[in-house]
C-alpha cells in the first residue's frame, strides 16, 4: 500500500511541476562523416560530442528544463592523441566538447525546452555564422524550422573560412569578421531599435529565411511548441 501511495505521488507530482523528457534525435544526411556537439545553459548536460557517419543517427535525452545548442564539427582527425576539427572545433581536444562552444563559424540549433508557460522554444541561428545546413522537425502539428541552403558556395571572400586545400568551409556573420557594434548589436546599436539588418545579414536571409540572420532576428526565427515534444535534427537536409 505504501510503495502504491509514493508512486501516485510521483506521478502526481511529475504532472503538477511539469517534468518532461525530449527525444532529441541528430541524424547525418551528409555525404561524409560530422561529430555533433552540444553546450549547455541550462539544466542536465546531455552527451556533449559525438561521431555519426553518413546516413548514422542516435538520440539524446533531454530531461526539461533546459536550454543549450547543438552543432556540427566536421573536417575532424585525432593527430598525436588531440581530437580537432577544421569546422565547428570547440577546442577540448577530445570528441566531447566537455561543456565548451563551437569555434565560429557554425551554423546552430538552439533549444530552451520546457520554458516560460509549458513552451519549448527552438530557432536555427547564423548569428555566428554558417558552416552546414541542417533542418528541425517536432514530431507534433508544430512549425518545423531550417537552414536549407549552401551559403559557403555564396559566401563573400571577407567572411569565408578555407580549409588547408582551399575550399570554403564556413562563412562567418560581419559580427564575427569584422567585431564592430553595428554589425554585433552592441554599444549604441545594442537594441531593436537601433540595431538592424544589413547587407551581409540580408545575404544570410535570403538563403535561409527562417534562421537567426542576426541579434534582433526574432519575429520570423523562434519557433515554440508545447514542452513534451520530440525532435528530429538533420544535417544537409
């Protein structure tokens, strides 16, 4: 009787404080091997790197709250025992990230899942930049949301990022190339009003209308759903 009674309780108590558990799954629709990563902000740190080869696919648990981002790393070796990545390094030296960023440029999935009223809120940003298309899709009648496009094969030659052989591997926002206010939304560009789209953050725009093209990007870019659902994340949709 008693074990019954502590279990009702759980029960009970998980529905009132809204404990929930998202699927996320990273799925690799490239045509070469990526090592996603996550940072988190907020909550349980899941999992914080790991490889997936072409057509591969695994799942994180995400007990809610929390609020964090997903990338992808590619261009990876391990040279003399220090795991790095041409793209997206987050400079460990190991697989996992072990709570460290991305360096940019690199395109970002960013989650705040069991938010304010029961929401979970999910965008993909180019505000650091670009280096892989990816694509999110819940798995209930909410927006998906996406980074379809290419922007390496468009990107100016004073955002590109090369690797050793030549080839465009990243495009950097102005923010990150040229670290001024009006391009970061700092100083006296540090508000809506005052901090608007430009020429190289319309270039990320046209190509990927629903991502974060900069800062105050917000009205086309987050997305919500109720918290409780899953989500499918696909690099080179």
């Amino acid at each position: 009787m008693g074990i019954k009674i502590l279990c009702s309780l759980a029960l009970a108590l998980c529905y009132v404080y809204g404990v929930h558990s998202a699927v996320i799954t990273i799925k690799n629709n490239c045509r070469f091997e990526i090592w996603p990563a996550t940072v988190t902000g907020k909550g349980a740190a899941p999992p914080t790197g790991f490889a997936l080869a072409p057509g591969a696919s695994t799942t994180v648990n995400i007990p809610a709250p929390w609020s964090g981002r997903f990338w992808a790393r590619f261009g990876c070796s391990n040279s003399g025992g220090r795991f790095s990545c041409q793209s997206g390094d987050c400079g460990s030296g190991q697989i996992s990230c072990n709570g460290a960023g991305g360096r940019p440029p690199a395109t970002l999935v960013e989650y705040t899942l069991g938010g304010d009223g029961n929401k979970d809120f999910y965008d993909v940003s180019l505000v650091d930049g670009f280096n892989i298309p990816v694509f999110v899709k819940p798995d209930r009648a909410c927006p998906s949301t996406s980074c379809p496009a290419d922007i390496n094969r468009n990107c100016p030659n004073q955002l590109a990022v090369r690797n050793p052989r030549g080839a465009i591997i990243g495009c950097k926002s102005a923010c990150v190339a040229f670290n001024q206010p009006q391009y970061c939304c700092t100083g006296s560009f540090g508000s809506p009003a005052t901090c608007k789209p430009t020429s190289y953050s319309q270039m990320f725009k046209r190509q990927c209308p629903q991502a974060y093209s900069y800062a105050y990007d917000d009205t086309s870019s987050t997305f919500t759903c109720p918290t409780g659902a899953n989500y499918l994340v696909t690099f080179c949709p």
